[in-house]
C-alpha cells in the first residue's frame, strides 16, 4: 500500500512540478501571420450543448471556417460551463501548460471572474485587436466592456446579447393581466397559484430571475456594482428572500421542487402547468413556435421599468492548444455573415453584439430584413437594461437559496 | 505457450481488476486530506472533511442515498424472490424471460425517462384518463422528483429487478429444482414457502454478489438520481458531480472529501445490509422449524406476475412514448397524441451523430473483445489447474461493481491527465470500459464454460490434438452462442457507461450515451426521446446481430441448432 502512494505521489509531483505558464500568446498585430499560422489546427470549442439549434449553428460555423480558413472546429458539448473551468484547473493541476484540451469556451459572468482570477485566460487581452471588433456595439452595449462588473480587458471576445422577457400563451391569458414588475408578479402568483416558477439556482435562468427581483426589491441598488458587503449582506438580500418566502407557496409544486431550466419551462408552458415563463434570449418564443414546441398563441412583455441583461462571450484559456485557431473563430463569429445568421430565428435568434451604425450598407440591410416573429418584441419594444450586479452577489445568494430552501430541513 | 498465456491472463485480469481501483481510489483519497499539490494542498489536513460536515443538508442527502438504495435493492429482490419461487420450472417463467432479458438491454437513462413521461402530471397515463376527469391542466403534483425518493425507487426497480431475476436464472440450474419441489409438495408445503426453505438460501449464497453490486449502484447512481431523484436536496452522487463540476477549485477538495463520504455511505448500505441478512436466515429458521406450510399463496403468486408484468409493460410502454415525442410536433396537454408528427428532431440529430456512434461501436467491441480474450484465458486456466474460482476470485470480479464508480473514476480522471496521456485518449477509454465490461462478461460466460461435458475434449485430446486445437475446434464452437452472448452483454454494459466516459474521455471523444445525457439537460422531450432510442436499439442491434451469427455458423450441423 504504501510503496503505490509513492508511485501515486511520484506520478503527481513530476506531473505537476514542470515550468510554471508562459505568456507567449501569438502576436495580433500581424493577422495574416494570425490566419497562416491557424490552417491545420483543431479548435476544441467547448460551448453548451443542450440546444440543438446552436449545436446546429456550431456546425454551420465549423464548415463555413474549415472551407474559409482551414481551421476545424470540434464543439465539446458541455452540460454546464463549469465542466469546462473544470477541465482547465484539472490541467493546471496536472502541470500541462501547454496543448490543453480545451481552445475556445463559450462562458460570461461567474466562470469568466474565476477564469480571470485564476489566471487560467491567454493574456494579454486579444479582444479589441480582432479584425472584425470594429463592428462591435461598445458605445450603446456597456456590458461587451463589463461582464458582471467585471471589466473584460479584452480577455474575452463578445458573441451575443442577452435580456430578461416574459411569455405567456394568450389563448389561456389575457396580455393586460399581465404583471408589469416583480411585485405585480408576486400578486399575480398569489392569485394563480401553482402557475409561475423559476429554474432553481445554480441554473443560470434561475439565477437571472433573482438577480431581477433582488435588483427590484433591494434598498440601494447602487451596492449591486459593487463587492458583497459581509457586514450589510444579510440585511440587503432580506428583501428577496423575504419576496421569495411568499412566492414559494403559491408556485408551482408549493416551491418543493422547481423546473429544470428554460427547456423545462417552455415545455410546462405547453402543457399549461405554467402560464407565465421567462427565459434570456427575446425571440425563445418564436423559436420555440417555429419548432412546434409552443402554440402559436404564445406572446412576449418585459418590465417596463427595466429586466436583466447581458452579454456573452468567447475565452480563450492560456494552455489552449491551438490559440490561433481559436483567435480566428472568435474573430469569425463576430462577423456580420456570422452575427446575422445568429439572430435569424430560424437557426438561433440571438440578439447581434454588433452596432447597426458601424456595418456596411448591404449588411445593415439585411439585418433589417431579418423576420423575428410574431412572439418576438422588436428591439425597441424591449425595456431599459438592468445591469448585472457583480459576480460576488450570485455566489452569496445561490448558497444563501441553497440554505434556505435546498437542504431539506 | 499455451500453458503461460491463460496464466498471464489471470494475472492480467486481476490487474486490470485491481490497479485501476486502487489507483482511483488514492487519487481520490490524497485530496480527500487536502493532499493535492497543484491546488497549493501540500499537507495532509482534515479541513476538507470540515468543510463536507459544513455543508446544508448533507445528512439528509447522505440518509436518502442509503434509503433509497436499500428500498430498491429490497423490492427487487423481494420481487425477483418471489416470482422465481412461485414459477420457476414452469413455461411461465420462460415466457417471462423472454421478456424481460431484453430490459437488460435498456440504458438506465432511457427507462427512467421513458417511467418520467409515463407517470408525470403531464404524462401519458392523466392524459388517458384526462377526459373521464375533465381534467384540462396537469394536476399540481410532486412527480417525479418527490422528496422521498419514491420515483426514482420505481426506476430503479424497473432496471435492477430484471438483472436480479436473470442472475438468479442462471444460477437456478446449479440447485434440485424438481426434486425440492416435489418434496416440498408431497409435505404440504405452499409453492413459495417450499422454495424459500429449501432452495434459496443456496441460491441466494451464488447472487449476493450481484445483490450487494445493486446496492452499491443504487445508493451511488447519478443519472437516475437527476431524471427522478429529489432535487432540494438531491442525493450525495448527485451533489458530488456538481461539486467536481465546480469553477471554484478549492471546491475539488470537498468533492474528494464527498466521493469518501459516498464510499462510506455505500459500506453502511452494505453493513446494513448484512443484517437484513443474518435477520431474515433468523426468521426464515424460525418459520421453517415451526413448519409454517403457507399454503395459500395463489394470490401472492399472482400478484408476483402482475408485478413483473408492470414491469417490464411500464418499459416498454415509456420506450414506446419516447419514440412519439421523438416523432412529435406540437403536443399539448392533454391530447393523447402529437397534433402533427415531424421528422425534424430525427433529421436534425442524425447528421451529428456519426462520431459519436463510430466512438460507441469502436470503444464498445474493442473492450468487449478484450474482456472475450482474458474471460476465455482464465476459464482455460481454471481448466489447466483443475481449480474453479474462489469466493475471494468472485468478489474480485465484483469489485468494480461494488465499489461505486464515482469515488475512483475522479482519481483516474486526475492520474490520466497527470501522466500526459491525451494522445492514448482512446485507449485509456477502452481500457477504463473494460474494467467495467470485464465482470459481466466472465460471469455470463463461466457457467456455461464449465458445464460444457468435458468429455469431448478428453475424446480430442486422446486422439492427440493439442490443448490449443482442442480449444479452437471443439470448445470454442461448442460454446458459440454464449460466447456471443457475453459479447452482446459486455457491448451493451460499455454502450451505457457514462462517468468513466465524460471523465476519461473529456468531452473530445462522445459516445452516444455521453451525448444524450448532455441534450437531456436541455430537457427538450423530443431530443430525449430520439437519443433515449439510439441508446437503446444500439446495444438491441448488437444483440440481433449476434443472435443470427450461431445460425449462420451451424447450418449445416444440425443439433446445434436451436
């Protein structure tokens, strides 16, 4: 027994005892050199895989950069983007500093702060020196510069936008009994119960409806761009738990066990065991009736004083195996071709990170032309943006939920 | 030479056995106690247990996982028991074998999601009685995913009651069926009371082992867990992957600390379990001593077939609703089918499931053939050396059963990674299924190896074939159909594996189990139903095709033919 911990113990330390990280990440200021240097690789995109449209997209995007660059690009369907942090601390561990597994990650908030702080992102920022970040929408989408309060510094290039909607089937609901803040929801719920829920955190839905509710209900808003507060924590979350704790009884299943996740919504949508759903993307609903997944009759609203939104992204972890590779897929799926066929409902519907004003007529155009359907809200119908807090609020409050009301007591 | 290669293929097979255990378990366990340089652990420190008995709801967790274990284990058993001892020896229970030996086929994750849509509150069976009711919307109960446990009980019950009654088949041949039921009859003695006196406790001594492997799965077990278990909180397997998933990389620590903890929760299921054992050897003596006949046991009887009937009906009755929400296009609540049927889900899965099927079909034969090879090296020595198999063997065998895999695959996962191995990803997949597909194999083969009427091989042998040429021409296709039997059985096992997969192979190589389990966390109905399907006609293919090869092979002979 003890001669294997030693081997064990052996195997580990000259596994992990190699050089510490370099930092020679491939030099951006000569694309061409950039675009030569990643014919041949494999980029291993490592994105969320429970969505078969974006798997599909994902593959449009490997074909179209194999054919334009030479580049394949494998997605690694994750079930949770923390699988993929996972894998890169698991290889930071291991000493492999070099040709890691993972070349792209499709990741925002939380993971992106962790991934930052570790260390474990290609530096120095590349972002703004892609060809294509001329186009990006930095002026009216402040959350391309800020993930969660986090200032992004080019570590992380944007890949779409997200903002908090809300759907219900007008066939069973009328639009003008629909709750207009987190408040009216609550009395809604009171009134329907068993017919709203939310995903249960760490679920990133889930976790986007707390932080809508606790930026409603909170006392000063301002302490959610900054850092948690130890001392003040308790009393400036009171007031969602304090919403929630009248929410649970009158949710579906009395709040004992709560929806997997948007998919899981959108299906109790169709069954009519919900009848008011969120999700962060705006044209879900069209998707979803375009799939047959949601009748017909199902119609968007948001807040009118404001919902969540975001933005995500694509990083780049420092031992990737093919950077350049993954430099120029980011670079292509900030493209106009790229972006435009995102927000075509027909393939994704996920809101452009590009600015209208910055593109070449032809593209702006058919931007313009794009149909969003009848469930979608046009973009100016959308509400003001409530920022995210920082990513310190989430992590208190989903264990702060998991206390409360996840650990059978 | 033909006497060293079973030798070395007994020693090859217990490394295989042991090694990859005991080194997952270290890498497990040195974490456990803060022991992981690369995450600035360099001393031993208890603090990761701290933080573990920190963590909310932790016992209960720990409790559930125990319980439900246990409960599934006991029903299964329970029912296997006593549907074997009502029928065993009748054409009933052939009939019943036929349709059950199938189940064993199904992936755990198919069955569960097949059992989820037929008894949810929006599942196919209100919407059968939907109109009698007037019920327009999904009643607001807590299925699945009540806090008892009680569905994913059910899940389990359906899975592991077929792989009991089998393994309690095979071992029916080793015990004196008629006899003991003619003894017992001519005593007076009910059917079931007559079989449990006389014949179960020898045929219970040849399963445990299988019986403790369903423990240890059941108490351990992950995908079921998800798709029906309690979620506020879940079970500790479940918190477990959730904590080996975790961004934050101090978290690694409470997860080696947690996958200790399961270990101990499974021991304590097993603990438990021998008591269960001594106390029912006490109550079956005290009964049998005071010769209880239980004669009226016709409605017990009947019951057991019912029960098993259920069974393997809500199974196959969830596949079939599986492949109508893989069919579907919209299907609102509560018609009993889809207002259109599509082929989009099918169309838009079948091109990218290509790789994932090549890695499945490659990785499930090549492990299969492996553990085909050792199984036969040992069996041979057995024969060389006139010596069967001890206990001490058999629990070998089990180990990787019995040791749940989620407390020595993250160690594995760690010591891969460590040694550089990217480049032998597919070996290192190959081999970790064998680990797993290697016990089945040999115990589906061994039987039927050592039956086989020794005497045409000492006719051979006598007219001077070698051992080699024996094996090849006489053994080998004498025994053709449970060889291909194995092979079906040890294709499907790989077919199924999850952890060791996602861990092992990282996301770089998919198998089509690893993709399902990943589209099911979209919770997309008619994802799962399409994937859910391929899992299973998979490993049902292999087991067609196998089937046709042994006809094929003996055409012209004609005895062989069955």
């Amino acid at each position: 027994m003890r001669l294997m911990t030693g081997i064990f113990a052996a195997a580990l330390m000259a596994a992990t005892s190699s050089f510490p990280a370099k930092a020679a990440g491939p030099e951006l200021s000569d694309w061409a050199a950039v675009e030569k240097a990643a014919t041949g690789q494999t980029v291993y995109f490592n994105a969320w895989g429970g969505s078969e449209n974006i798997n599909a997209y994902l593959e449009w995007v490997g074909a179209e950069m194999q054919s334009r660059y030479g580049v394949s690009v494998v997605q690694v369907k994750l079930e949770d983007t923390a699988s993929a942090v996972a894998k890169v601390i698991a290889e930071k561990a291991a000493g492999k500093n070099d040709g890691g597994s993972v070349d792209l990650i499709w990741i925002n908030g939380e993971n992106f702060v962790s991934m930052k702080q570790q260390g474990l992102l290609l530096t120095p920022g590349w972002a703004s020196s892609l060809p294509n970040w001329a186009y990006v929408d930095v002026e009216n989408q402040p959350t391309i510069l800020t993930d969660f309060t986090e200032p992004t510094e080019g570590l992380e290039s944007p890949w779409g936008g997200a903002k908090m909607v809300f759907f219900h089937d007008s066939a069973r609901t009328e639009a003008f009994a629909m709750p207009d803040n987190a408040t009216a929801l609550l009395d809604w719920a009171k009134k329907n119960p068993g017919r709203f829920s939310y995903p249960a955190p760490p679920d990133f839905t889930g976790s986007s409806f707390l932080k809508q509710v606790l930026s409603e209900v909170i006392g000063a808003p301002s302490k959610l761009a900054k850092p948690v507060s130890e001392e003040t924590f308790n009393a400036d979350v009171e007031p969602l738990f304090a919403y929630l704790d009248q929410l649970h009884p009158a949710a579906w299943r009395s709040g004992k066990t709560f929806p997997q996740n948007y998919s899981d919504m959108k299906q109790k949508l169709a069954d009519g065991e919900l009848e008011i759903i969120f999700a962060f993307n705006p044209s879900e609903a069209s998707a979803g009736i375009k799939a047959g997944e949601l009748p017909e009759t199902v119609r968007s609203f948001t807040f009118s004083k404001g919902t969540l939104g975001n933005t995500h992204f694509v990083a780049i972890p420092y031992n990737a195996n093919a950077k350049e590779g993954a430099l120029v897929t980011a670079n292509f799926l900030i493209s106009p071709e790229a972006q435009l066929r995102k927000q075509d409902p027909t393939y994704w519907g996920d809101p452009t990170v590009l600015a209208m004003s910055k593109l070449p007529e032809p593209d702006r155009a058919a931007f313009k032309a794009l149909d969003l359907g009848a469930a979608t809200l046009a973009p100016d119908k959308l509400g003001p943006v409530i920022a995210e807090p920082h990513a310190s609020w989430m992590e208190r409050i989903e264990v702060e939920w998991r206390r409360r009301y996840a650990s059978g007591n | 030479m033909t006497a060293l290669l079973p030798r070395s293929a007994v020693a090859l097979t217990l490394g295989l056995l042991v090694l990859p255990i005991t080194f997952g378990l270290l890498g497990t366990l040195l974490p456990a106690f803060g022991y992981l340089p690369a995450l600035g652990g360099h001393d031993l420190s208890l603090q990761p247990f701290r933080d573990l008995a920190a963590t909310p709801g932790l016992p209960t967790a720990a409790v559930l996982s125990v319980a439900t274990g246990l409960a599934a284990t006991l029903i299964s058993l329970g029912i296997t028991l006593i549907f074997v001892a009502s029928y065993a020896g009748t054409p009933t229970l052939s009939r019943l074998q036929h349709l059950l030996s199938p189940l064993l086929a199904v992936p755990h994750a198919a069955a569960a999601f097949g059992l989820a849509f037929l008894i949810a509150p929006s599942g196919f069976l209100i919407r059968l009685v939907a109109p009698l009711f007037g019920i327009d919307r999904p009643p607001d109960i807590l299925i699945p995913h009540d806090p008892m446990g009680l569905t994913m009980i059910a899940g389990l019950v359906i899975k592991e009651t077929p792989f009991l009654f089998l393994v309690t088949l095979a071992a029916l041949p080793q015990v004196e069926l008629s006899a003991a039921r003619r003894l017992a009859a001519s005593f007076g003695y009910g059917r079931i009371a007559g079989f449990v006196y006389l014949l179960w406790p020898s045929l219970y001594r040849q399963i445990r082992f299988a019986v403790y492997a369903v423990i240890a799965y059941s108490s351990s077990v992950v995908d079921v867990a998800l798709i029906l278990g309690p979620n506020l909180p879940g079970t500790l397997a479940t918190r477990l992957v959730q904590w080996m998933n975790d961004p934050d990389l101090s978290v690694r620590f409470l997860a080696s600390a947690g996958a200790v903890l399961q270990l101990g929760v499974t021991l304590a299921g097993l603990l438990f379990w021998f008591v269960l054992e001594r106390l029912a050897a006490v109550l079956l003596r005290a009964s049998r001593e005071r010769g209880w006949r239980f004669v009226r046991d016709q409605f017990l009887r009947r019951v057991s077939i019912l029960v098993v009937g259920l069974i393997g009906g809500a199974v196959f009755a969830g596949l079939a609703i599986l492949a109508i929400w893989s069919l579907a296009g919209l299907w609102q609540f509560p018609d009993l089918l889809p207002q259109s049927f599509t082929l989009r889900s099918w169309m838009s899965a079948l091109p990218r499931i290509g790789d994932p099927l090549v890695t499945t079909l490659v990785t499930g034969f090549a492990s299969t053939l492996l553990a085909i090879l050792l199984t036969i090296g040992c069996l041979e020595r057995e024969i060389q050396t006139g010596r069967s198999a001890s206990q001490k063997a058999l629990l070998m065998l089990y180990l990787p059963l019995i040791v749940p895999q989620i407390t020595f695959v993250f160690g594995l996962q760690l010591l891969f990674i460590g040694s550089g191995g990217g480049e032998y990803r597919l070996t290192a997949l190959v081999l970790v299924h064998l680990v797993f597909v290697l016990p089945y194999v040999f115990l589906s083969l061994a039987d039927p190896w050592r039956a086989l009427d020794r005497r045409y091989e000492i006719i051979a042998t006598a007219l001077g074939r070698s051992r080699l040429s024996v094996l090849v021409s006489i053994r080998l296709p004498m025994l053709i159909r449970p060889i291909l039997t194995a092979l079906a059985l040890g294709f499907a096992v790989s077919v199924g594996q999850y952890l060791p997969t996602l861990l092992i192979a990282e996301g770089r190589l998919s198998t089509i189990t690893t993709e399902a389990v990943a589209l099911a966390s979209g919770n997309n109905r008619r994802v799962i139903g399409v994937y859910a399907l391929l899992q299973t006609i998979v490993p049902f293919l292999a087991f067609a095709l196998l089937a046709l090869i042994p006809s094929a092979l003996h055409r012209n002979r004609r005895e062989m033919r069955v």
